[in-house]
C-alpha cells in the first residue's frame, strides 16, 4: 500500500488525514486536527495563516512517511507576496466587509451578464475579482509580486515553488471555464494584472517536494513529493462522490457551505442561469461543478457557538421532534453571512416573514435543518432545469452526511433518495488524485468504484407529503 498526506482546510478548522491505497484498498485516518480561527484586527477580519501552516508542519510530523502530500482549502481567499516571496500580510478573511458595494463599481466597466458570460461564476460578494478591486489602492497590492491561492500559498511553504491550481483558480471569476484557461479580455478591461498569479496546475501535477527544512521539522525522510491536488475543497469532494457509473445524479457538498449541484461536460452559460446564481466551476477530468452556493451549516455553527456549545446529539435529537416546516428562512440570503447574533437574526427573519417565530434552541435549530433542505431542493430543481439534465439520486458527502435528520430532510424535500456518505469526502478525493500518480488509481469513474467499494454509505428514502415543501418554498416568495 502507498500511504498519502491529505491537508484538508475547512473554514473552521484543518485536518491531516492519511490515506492508504492498494488497488482494491481505501483507507483513511485522521493524522492531526487542528482550528482555524480567523482573527478580527483594526483592518478589518483575517486567516491566522501561520497557524495554519505550523498546523500542517505538526499533522505531517504525526502521519509518518508518506509517499506524497496534497493540500486542498476553501477558495477565493489568497496572500500576497513580495519581490522575494515574503507575504506582506495576513490573508484578507472572505467574511470582510472590504468588498461591499464593491461588485457595482466592477459592473461599471464589465456588467454583469458580460461577466458571467465569460467566467461562468456566480455573484457572491467575496469573489478574488472582487477583493482584488477593493484592494486596488492599497500599499500590499501595489507592491505584490505574487499572488497565490491559500492552498497554493502552503504548498509554496512547504516546496518553494509556486503554482496556481486549476479548481481553485476557476473560483477566481477570472477563469474561462470554456478554455480552461484565464479569461484575459475580463482582466484586461479590469486592470487586473494576470501576471500576479503563478503559472496554472492541473490536478495530478507534480508541485515540487518538501524542503529540507520540512523535512527536518517534520522527521520525514525525503524525497517526498507534493502534488497538486483539486485544491479547492468541493473540487476534492465532488471527485469522491461515490456515483455509479451512468447513475444520474446530483451531489450536495455539506459543511459551513452547501454546494448543490451537477457534475457536467460543459459549463451552462445562460442568461437565466445567472439569475438563478450557478456558478460554473472547474473539477477533474474535464468536468463541470455546475453548483449553487447555499450558506450551509454555519447557521447551525454561529447558533452553536452563541449557546455556549451545547451537546449537538442531544440538540439534534429535541430538534427531530418539533413539528417540521413551522418556520422557514431563505438559507442563501447574504443577511446571514456575517458572524454573531445568529439566533437573534434566525428569529427576526421569521417574524418578518410572518411565521411563527422559533425562540428554543430546538425550534431555532428545526427551523435551519428545514431551510437548508428547502435551499437543497431549490438549487437541485433549478440545476436540473437550467442544465436539461434530469437527477435519479442525491448524493450528500462531507460533515453534513453525520447529521441524520438532516440527510432525511433532504431526502424528503427533494422527492428523490439520498445517499450519505463518504464525511471525509474533500480528504478522499484528494487522496485519490495522489493515488493516480502512482498508477493506483485510474479516472474519475474508477476512483469512485473504489470509493463505492471501501466506504460506508447510507441511505435514506424520502417519505411524508410533498405538497408540505412547496407550500414552505411559497412562504419564502411570498416573504
């Protein structure tokens, strides 16, 4: 078996889980965990990214010899370096509010449905395209020499060589997703110097090999590759979505973010699908994550932390017996992006809209696991729509396949079954991008017989009234 360092960073916290493969063998173990706890400083809200990275030195040091390494992370956000590759600051947090208002001043000079047309990604606020124009007269930028990717920007740590990752870059919004390649005409009318990114990476590349001053720290013996990986996260858990070969499906990425969507051929670039806000965003093989961006169980985490971290099991378990869909909030609005005060807000958007207004930590809880199922069901219908691409199966992977009530939600919402599994999926599919440079592992397809082979699903069938759904989705309109 050949053994893999898999760096997964989450938005709350990172992990090194260590994979081994044989050709009819998966396994995967947790190295190291560690929290990523952004920092709010007088400039605003920022990525301990040196914590990240000693974070990453003590999980190599706990996994042993490995035959590669990969690191995969949220996207968007990114640190800038100097003319001798120092980093001039803390990497800017995409919760900042640096970007406000910003989008507007960019759709001045490329309006929006030119934007998307020729990048394929959804608005969100946070967009690199965005912090790089809130950023345009600022002292870092004006004497960056490089821009790297935070996945990129510890691979460059751990190697001394510089790359930008292909699925990563694709959530820059200055990415071709036709080409593959950087959308230079968007760059050029923006001002946006594209020789601030490092040359582009494909999963599967070889992104250098651990420094001997890694080695030292870490007790590793080398040579000891690093290899570039999807390095944004859902490009990772998408590859270890365990589907059936020809099985018609759609996949919903759970964690502090909800990605729902398709995997396809081609990106969909639509006027109506921007309205609709998918985003178009590049995954191996030469697919597709044709994806909305739901805000996912950080509702849930923000409500957590605010009652002080309650036993979740027994949260979850008073929230599986208040009635469903008595109260129901729009998990995609950006009113619920910011940290704090999440019960205060959860409440006062129901009694806005009308509804009961949840006031127990049970009730409140209820009220998110119903929202997100009905956001899954909308961006699930809507892709299949907008795509013609019609779904048989959902596939739910990532922390969100350990919750239950919630995967029989969803379930339940969609009308369709759903299959939870693997947790780990963004370690896994990262593993399995390390495995196939050793001839372990062949395509996308074989990576998931495998997964299909070695995991533990579950899967959970929907039941109750339909027509309880749609009346909650019309409350939300109504609202």
């Amino acid at each position: 078996m050949k053994s893999y360092a898999a760096v997964d960073l989450g938005a709350s916290s990172g992990r090194v889980m260590v994979g081994r493969v044989a050709l009819d063998r998966l396994e995967l173990a947790e190295a190291h965990r560690f929290p990523n706890r952004p920092v709010r400083v007088p400039e605003g809200l920022r990525w301990d990214v040196l914590a990240l990275y000693a974070g990453v030195l003590e999980g190599l040091r706990a996994a042993g010899q490995v035959d590669s390494v990969g690191i995969d992370s949220w996207a968007v956000d990114h640190g800038l370096l100097d003319a001798d590759g120092a980093l001039l600051g803390n990497p800017v947090h995409y919760r900042d509010s640096r970007t406000q208002g910003v989008a507007e001043k960019v759709w001045a000079t490329v309006p929006a449905a030119e934007l998307y047309a020729a990048t394929g990604l959804q608005y969100a606020p946070f967009n690199t395209l965005y912090q790089l124009a809130a950023a345009r007269d600022s002292a870092q930028l004006r004497h960056a020499e490089r821009l790297l990717l935070v996945p990129d920007l510890l691979t460059y740590w751990l190697t001394g060589e510089q790359g930008t990752e292909l699925t990563n870059a694709s959530t820059t919004q200055l990415i071709d997703p036709r080409t593959r390649d950087w959308a230079y005409d968007i760059a050029d009318r923006l001002g946006i110097d594209l020789g601030l990114f490092a040359p582009l990476r494909q999963p599967g590349d070889r992104a250098g090999v651990l420094r001997d001053e890694v080695l030292e720290e870490t007790g590793l013996s080398g040579p000891v590759p690093v290899t570039a990986v999807g390095s944004h996260d859902t490009a990772s858990a998408v590859a270890a979505v365990p589907a059936e070969a020809g099985e018609r499906f759609a996949y919903i990425c759970t964690g502090t973010w909800s990605l729902a969507g398709l995997e396809l051929d081609a990106p969909v670039l639509t006027e109506e699908s921007r309205a609709a806000n998918f985003t178009n965003e590049l995954g191996l093989d030469g697919t597709v994550r044709y994806l909305r961006n739901i805000m996912g169980l950080w509702l849930l985490q923000e409500c957590v932390r605010a009652w002080g971290d309650p036993d979740l099991g027994g949260l979850l378990l008073d929230a599986s017996k208040v009635p469903e869909l008595r109260s129901v909030v729009d998990a995609e609005d950006a009113a619920f992006l910011a940290p704090g005060r999440m019960p205060e807000r959860i409440a006062e958007a129901c009694r806005a809209s009308g509804q009961p207004v949840p006031v127990s930590p049970a009730e409140i809880t209820r009220c998110i696991l119903d929202s997100l199922a009905l956001a899954h069901r909308r961006a699930i219908r809507d892709a299949e729509r907008l795509a013609d691409h019609p779904v048989d199966v959902v596939h739910v992977v990532g922390g969100g396949t350990r919750n239950a009530l919630l995967c029989q939600l969803t379930a339940d919402a969609c009308g369709l079954p759903v299959v939870a599994g693997p947790s780990e999926a963004a370690a896994l599919g990262n593993v399995l991008v390390q495995a196939g440079t050793h001839g372990l592992v062949g395509d996308l397809a074989d990576g998931r017989r495998l997964l299909t082979r070695t995991q533990p699903l579950s899967r959970y069938e929907p039941r109750g009234d339909a027509a309880r759904w749609s009346e909650a989705e019309a409350r939300l309109v109504r609202a």
